[in-house]
C-alpha cells in the first residue's frame, strides 16, 4: 500500500496552520484585487506580509514557494488543443518553455520533508513573442472555496489565539477536504513524478468564436514511487533538487498536459471544487524537462509565473484568484528585486 502523505511531526492542528501559511502558489492579494473588505481595504502590501512572521521575511526570495529549482525545455504540442483554442501554443510544433520546481513554504532553506505541498511553474513562449504562463501546485483542489474564506484562513494561521484555527476549520469544512488530501496523499522522492494541477478556471477561446472554460494538468510519465516522510528526510534537506539534477543528467522527463473541460454548471469561481472525474479531457501536449540549473544566476530567478500572463485565445474567467494572485506575484517581485544584495543567505543572515 502506498505511504501515507502525512505531515511532519507536530500537531494537526500546527500542520494545518502551515499548510495554510504556505499554500495555493501566492493567491493572497485577491482580497485587495475584488475590494472586498473596504474601506478597510486590504494592500497587496499587507497581505504578502501575512506570508512570513514579522521581522523574518526572506530577503532577496520570493515571498511564497520560495524554495525552488530551474529547468529548461520545450512543449510538445500534438495540435489537439486547435480545436478548443486559437492560442498559437495549441499549433502542432515545438515551443521553449522556462519553469520551477517549488516547495510551497515562504521559508527558502525549509528541509523538504517539512513541506507537503509541491508546485511547478512555467513559461511557454511560441514565435510570435506571446507567453503562456501558469503556477500549479500538486493539490487536486485549493484549500478553501472563497476570498473571504482565505482571508480568514491567514488570520487563524497567524493568530495567537489556541481557538483560532480549530473555529476556522469549524466555520469552512470544505478545508477539512484539502486537510484530508494532506493527510493521506503519497509522497514521493521527486519532482518528476508529482503531477501538476492549474487549479483556477481559464477561458479558451476557438476559431468559430466559441468559448470553454477549462483547467489543465500536468500528468507525470514517470511512475510515481511512494516513499515515507522519514525516509525523504534521511535524504537529505534538498534531496528533491539533488535528485531531479542527477535524473534529467539521465535523460528528459515529461508531463502530458490535459485539459478538462466544465460542463454546464460546473464551479469555475471556486477552486475548492473538484470538477467531475467523468468530464470531457483532451491531451494536447507534452511538457519535456531537458535541462535543469541551480536558481541562483540561473533563467528563472526573475521571472515572475503571473497566471494573468495569456496568449490571445486565453483569457481569465470569473475565478478571481489568478487576478488576486497577480497583484500579490507583483509586490513580491518588487520587494525580492529591490533586495537582490540579500540573496542568495537565509532571513537570519540578510538581516542589516
């Protein structure tokens, strides 16, 4: 049977409030975007702050998924994605695509085996000079369903109160599902064998002018191989890294990229809400990792994966979070830019 997903060893109520301080690739300033808690508006400024304690933020990282490794490739494109979009990406050919592997913890020396959630992003540039990018974590689903649900998330997790987040949990019990995924999901010791989920809800646009509203996935090729987390962290801190530097030495890994398409009805402004395994997919390309290089001087430490990033024949749909997560991707972006002396080194040390 496979090794259970288990959290490190802490409380469960302490591993949620990690998980909650770490997850769903950046989407905290959504709040901000919507304008939903005015007049007491809240700043993309305040809500990355929510990322890290006070006086301890990474300086010269990102403020989110602040662990991670480059990689270089290129996307496969089998042409069966003309048909839902006229995103030139969806021509049959080869594109260059830049990413990262990423561990969803705001802390950038966090030994892997403490963090349950892993992510992918990446760039996929066609000859036109239009971009593709996108941000995905290895969850099936986000971790609550509304803005105003992660608000509250963040405040529980940050609150001194013991009774915080146990009334958090009692108030949102679609978290007791993501609570669950943690829980029981295997791990395993790489990165290549992790699938990748674009959890927010996208419009694809076809030549006649018809829209669909879609997710996509990446599908390991690679068979995932359960392993304990005692035994990832008898790994060492950084075995993901090591390990997926020595495996594409070896040879290429790949993903295959699958669109679901929502039927009538179906959730596209509440990535809490799985879609129904039995709607209609479509393969409509491989990812191919081919390279992988350390991020520090390496190409993906000043990009900035903005899910707002699209090719003409995308669009964003009413989901608000890839809007709020840009705000919140750019304030980081500011901030680890503006404090480039500082990295690469830890928060202790980049402090003046």
């Amino acid at each position: 049977m496979p090794e259970p997903r288990r959290s490190p060893p802490r409380s469960l109520i302490g591993s949620l409030v990690l998980i909650a301080a770490v997850v769903g690739c950046g989407a905290a300033a959504f709040a901000y975007t919507a304008g939903w808690f005015s007049p007491r508006r809240l700043t993309p400024d305040r809500l990355v702050d929510a990322f890290s304690p006070p006086n301890a933020e990474p300086l010269g990282h990102r403020r989110n998924h602040a662990k991670g490794i480059c990689f270089t490739g290129v996307f496969e494109s089998n042409g069966a994605g003309a048909t839902l979009s006229t995103a030139r990406v969806f021509t049959s050919g080869q594109y260059p695509v830049l990413g990262r592997f990423n561990l969803a913890t705001p802390n950038p020396d966090a030994p892997d085996a403490t963090v349950p959630v892993r992510g992918m992003g990446l760039r996929i540039t066609t000859p036109d000079g239009q971009q593709w990018r996108s941000a995905m974590i290895d969850a099936p689903f986000f971790a609550v369903a509304t803005p105003q649900a992660f608000y509250a998330l963040l405040e529980a997790s940050g609150s001194k109160d013991p009774k915080a987040m146990p009334e958090f949990i009692a108030a949102h019990r679609e978290f007791g599902a993501f609570a669950a995924w943690v829980g029981s999901a295997p791990w395993t010791g790489s990165y290549a064998e992790e699938p990748y989920n674009g959890l927010n809800s996208f419009i694809f646009t076809d030549g006649s002018g018809a829209e669909h509203a879609v997710r996509w996935s990446l599908i390991p090729q690679a068979k995932p191989v359960p392993i304990s987390v005692d035994d990832l962290a008898k790994r060492g801190p950084d075995a993901l890294e090591q390990e997926i530097t020595t495996r594409i030495q070896a040879g290429p890994a790949r993903w295959t990229m699958v669109v679901s398409l929502a039927n009538p009805g179906d959730p596209t402004a509440d990535p809490s809400k799985a879609w129904p395994a039995d709607r209609r997919k479509v393969e409509v390309g491989t990812l191919v990792v081919q390279q992988i290089e350390p991020e520090r001087d390496g190409p993906c430490l000043n990009i900035n994966f903005d899910p707002t990033v699209l090719p003409k024949g995308i669009t964003t749909s009413d989901d608000p979070f890839p809007a709020a997560r840009s705000a919140a991707y750019a304030k980081s972006y500011d901030r680890r830019t503006a404090e480039a002396k500082y990295y690469p080194g830890t928060a202790t040390e980049a402090k003046p």
